[in-house]
C-alpha cells in the first residue's frame, strides 16, 4: 500500500496554493449571528416581550464596566511594579492584662449568692 506525497492526497491542496487561515470567518459569523439575535431580542422588547428585558439590559452594562476597567487601566500586571514595600510598620498594640478586654479570672469559686455550680436542690 503506497502513499500518495502529502500535496496530492488533497485536490486544490498543494505548493502551488498556500494554506491560509479560517478561523476568522467562525469569528465573523459568530458576531454576526450575534447581532441578528440581540436584534430580535430589542425587536421583543418594543413588542412588549417583558422576560426577554434583562437579556437586552446587561450584554450592554457588561461591555461597560470592561471597558471601563480598561480605560482605567486594570486588567494588566506586566510592566508595572508591584507597588512599594511600606516596612515592618507600627508595632502591634500590647494586650490588656486587667479591665474590661482583660484576662478571664481564673479563680473557681462563684460570686457570693450566686446558685452557679452548686449541688442541684431536690424537686421542686
């Protein structure tokens, strides 16, 4: 079984004919398709079609704030500096030994009158 050279196995497909490319026109057809659709969507909302209002609202907003974030230049880490070193900073606040955030007493005891952690009476 003999192969036939890769430029033969394919009419029209040889040196004589570069490849070319055509990724671009699914591309195409996909934004085209795209507005036909979004078309409609708007020609249903001037007819009074309700549910299809937030399909029509938010593609637009959505473009916006990317465009948005690009306008004000987010979105891209190369060529920028990762911002300034602030230090060590403060030092940290010392904690509280007594008052209100204080340390828990640690003495078992209840406080005088308290009924907390005697031995339950009988029944009542």
């Amino acid at each position: 079984m003999s192969r036939a050279p890769r430029s033969a196995r394919w009419p029209g497909e040889g040196a004589s004919r570069p490849r070319d490319d055509r990724g671009g026109v699914w591309i195409v057809t996909g934004l085209v398709l795209g507005a036909v659709v979004y078309a409609g969507m708007v020609l249903m909302v001037v007819a009074g079609v309700t549910a299809v209002v937030p399909l029509v609202v938010i593609p637009p907003v959505l473009v916006a704030l990317i465009g948005a974030n690009s306008l004000l230049g987010g979105g891209r880490s190369y060529g920028r500096s990762p911002g300034r070193s602030v230090g060590p900073g403060p030092a940290p606040a010392p904690l509280p030994s007594r008052g209100p955030d204080g340390a828990i007493p640690t003495d078992p005891s209840p406080p005088d009158g308290s009924t907390v952690g005697r031995e339950p009476s009988g029944p009542r």
